[in-house]
C-alpha cells in the first residue's frame, strides 16, 4: 500500500506566509525598540543642548551681554515652508505657517519659543517670551517670506533677574495695544524670590519704547512660602500666572493665575486667581471675578457684552468659562471655585483622596452645587487651553457666535484634543456646533484680524506665525 507523502501547495504556502509574517512581526518589533531609543537619544542630547544654550546665555547676561539683541539687530526672519487645508462643516480653510530659527527660548518644555501678538492700523506687532518686540506689515503674510523689524526698548532696563530671560515659566504672558499705546503683562519680581502679574505701558513708536510701571501688585507670592513647605508637589510656578489682556470701554481686564498657591484664588483681598479691571484714566482697580486657577485666555464679545475666559485647569478640568455682564448682578462677585470645586484633580495625587492637598483644596467634582459659577465647557482630560477670540461670519457662516480656542499640549495627546484649534458656536448660552482642527502646533496666542478675514497665530511648537483663513 502506497502513501501519498505530496502536501498540497496551498498548506506550504499558508506556512512559509506565517514564517514571514512572524519574522516581519519580530523585525518591526525590533526596528520600534531602535527608533524609541534614538528618539530617547535625541530627547537626551536636545535637552542637554537646551541646558548649555542656558548656562552660556546665563554667563553673558552677568556681563549684561544679551544673544538675542544680537539675533534680532538685523530683525526675526519668517519663511513660508507648510500650508495645510482643513475643513470646518463644509466650509474650507487654509493654515499658512511661516518658520523662523531666530527666536530661540521657549518658556515651556514641550515649545521650542514663546511669543504673543497683536496688531494695530497695517501692522502685526510680537513680543517674545524674553521681552523682545519686533513689527511686520501684515501683507507680508500673502509673501513667501518676510522679515519683522525690532523695536528697541528699556524692558532689560526695567527688569533684571535673569530667569526672565531665559528658557523659564517667567516673562512676558501678553501684549495689547489700544489708541497708540502698548501694554505687556509680564511676571515681576519685587524683592528676591517674590513675584506677581504686572503691566508695562509705553506710547507705540516705532523706533523705541520707553515702558513705565502701568499696574504693579501691592502683594507677591515668595517662593518659600509655608503653603509650599507644607504640600508635597507644590512649589512656585510661574507658568500659572495667567497674564492675558483685552480692553472694552475704558476698562483693561486682565487675568491672573495662582502661582500654585492655590486658597489665594479664593482670598479677595489678592489679586491672584482673578480677573480683574483696571480704569485707564484713574487706574482704579476692581475684581470682576475670582476663583481661577490659571486663565489662559480672554476675549471681549462686543455684541453679547460677554467676557470669555479659558481656565488651565490641573490634571483634567481645563475650561471655557462665560461671565453675562447683561445678567451679572450688582454687588455680587461671580466665582469659579477654584480650588474648592473643579473637574480635575491634583498632579501626582495617585487617585488619592487622603492627598494632604485636598483638605485645603478639595476640587469638588461640580461647581453650582457649592455656590460657584459652572464653565461654559470643560475638557476631561486636559486640552491645554490657552486663548480664545471671536470670528464674524464673513468668516464661518452661522446662525449663532463663533469662537476659536488654541490649545498647546503635546502631539502624544494629540487624539485627545492638544496641539489643535477649537471651534464651536453658541447659541443662547449653549454650544450648539463644535469641532477641533489638529493643526499639531501649540497655539500661544491668537488674534482675529478682522479687514483681512484671518485669524493670525503664534505656534510655539514649529516656531511659527502662522494665518488661518478661509480658502479662496
């Protein structure tokens, strides 16, 4: 009797694929493992870049010797080297990015520069982390490339320790310009070691700004506070600050964050944690809310008489609050409760309730059952929101607002909503459309120039201004 030893063909073939795939599946696994090390590698040696770039740039502010008025004496080049589409509903747009090696220091890790914007008349006017102030007439955006002319100013004259100057959560957090006159909030420090949220003010010229003291804290948070001592995780951080500026009928309002001292948001004999107007003509001050952690963002909504503001929260809890001047009753101070409720939780608690920062600081997981203002929005986990504007319809055809808000972040999270732009609509009080646009960049700042259509941002990621703006 005979055995057929023959294997038909299609079992040899269905082995030698398995064989392959095995051997592809080991392969792919190893060439991962290579690229995660050289990416390590490379994190490594950029950091280790990072820290020498700061210590020589440390040695020569010593010997008052700044790099970058030496970069930016002949002005900060900007050169078009990406343009991307994307679509909101149906509606089609085009983000235009414009590069720049020039500006070197970035006030976060995950940034490669720090910069924010505003425009007046024809010109686009930046300001960097580190103070320095550069103009570009905004035609220039329809080039190929163009170059910012600097501004000279007295800002190292009125400011000295060195932390300002360098790759730190310290500086300039805005710019805003209003009837031919600058202001730029910035972290100043008082006496060593003690620091707040101020104003500088300076008539806009051209050739050089003379800055003065606009608006000076009368109390700073040192950074040997006992608050500090007494919370393990906690320290002074000046990248929660907030910073931002907007003007609306004679009143400049601006935000200030909690340095992470956080029962200050709810302590209104502080400025910390509040949004808070200054009279341009008397200077006097007023909190028109309190209970913030760290705003990020605001934007006057001439229309509705709304102020928006965004809200950085901590691990979770970033937000979109709304404050209804129409509705805002007199006397009555709105608070966001921060840090008595919140939707996120502390940094590095470990999901522990019995965290010691939550008996000062309990983040309570709703606001309006404690007496507090809910957001308009909050995002679980954390987009890390930065500033918000308003577009008209010639630039996104609604039947309600429209706003944008940047996000910053990083591109590991890009799934959940970092490094992209915000759009929603509201309708009576209520979001009625959104959407994010993963543009990969962190959003620092945002303007809407309104005579060109476009909104206009500085995306710290790619080193970047960049224009967003319907396509043609």
């Amino acid at each position: 009797m005979r055995v057929n030893l023959k294997i038909p063909l299609i079992y040899i073939s269905i082995v030698l694929i398995s064989f392959i795939l095995i051997l592809t599946a080991k392969n792919i696994k190893n060439n991962l493992e290579v690229k995660k090390a050289q990416i390590k590698f490379l994190e490594k040696n950029l950091s280790n870049k990072k820290s020498q770039l700061a210590n020589i740039h440390s040695k020569l502010l010593k010997k008052e010797i700044n790099i970058e008025n030496l970069l930016f004496e002949d002005g900060i080049n900007f050169v078009n080297n990406s343009n991307k589409e994307f679509s909101i509903g149906s509606q089609n747009y085009l983000l235009k990015e414009f590069n720049s090696s020039d500006i070197i220091f970035a006030k976060h890790p995950a940034a490669s520069s720090s910069a924010y914007i505003d425009y007046h008349k024809e010109n686009i006017f930046l300001v960097t982390a580190t103070g320095q102030i550069a103009y570009t007439n905004i035609q220039n955006f329809e080039k190929k490339d163009f170059k910012l002319n600097q501004i000279k100013s007295n800002i190292q004259q009125l400011i000295k320790y060195s932390e300002f100057f360098s790759s730190s959560g310290f500086g300039v957090k805005d710019i805003l310009i209003n009837d031919n006159n600058i202001y730029v909030s910035y972290i100043k420090e008082h006496i060593k070691d003690c620091f707040s949220l101020s104003i500088l003010k300076a008539e806009l010229n051209l050739k050089y700004l003379n800055f003065e003291d606009f608006y000076v804290s009368k109390k700073c948070v040192n950074r040997n506070e006992k608050f500090f001592e007494d919370h393990e995780h906690d320290y002074l951080v000046a990248h929660q600050s907030g910073g931002r500026l907007v003007i609306n009928d004679n009143q400049l309002f601006f935000t200030t964050g909690d340095f992470r001292y956080r029962i200050l948001a709810q302590d209104d004999s502080s400025d910390m944690g509040k949004i808070i107007s200054i009279n341009l003509d008397n200077k006097k001050k007023r909190i028109v809310s309190m209970g913030h952690r760290n705003p990020q963002g605001l934007y006057y909504h001439a229309s509705l008489n709304y102020l928006f503001s965004t809200e950085h929260g901590p691990s979770g809890g970033d937000a979109i609050n709304l404050l209804n001047f129409n509705s805002n009753v007199e006397n009555e101070l709105p608070n966001y409760g921060w840090p008595l409720s919140s939707y996120g939780r502390h940094y590095f608690d470990n999901n522990d309730d019995n965290d010691v920062r939550y008996k000062l600081s309990p983040l309570n997981d709703s606001h309006s059952k404690y007496g507090f203002k809910e957001p308009l929005k909050y995002f679980n986990p954390s987009v890390g929101i930065s500033q918000i504007v308003g577009v008209n319809k010639n630039f996104y055809d609604s039947t309600g607002d429209v706003l944008f808000v940047g996000t910053m972040g990083t591109a590991k999270k890009l799934k959940e909503g970092m490094i992209s732009l915000y759009f929603f609509e509201i309708k009576d009080d209520e979001i009625i459309k959104d959407q994010l646009i993963p543009i990969k960049s962190r959003v620092r700042d945002m303007i809407y120039h309104e005579e060109n259509n476009y909104l206009v941002m500085y995306l710290e990621t790619n080193n970047a201004l960049a224009i967003f703006k319907k396509k043609d």
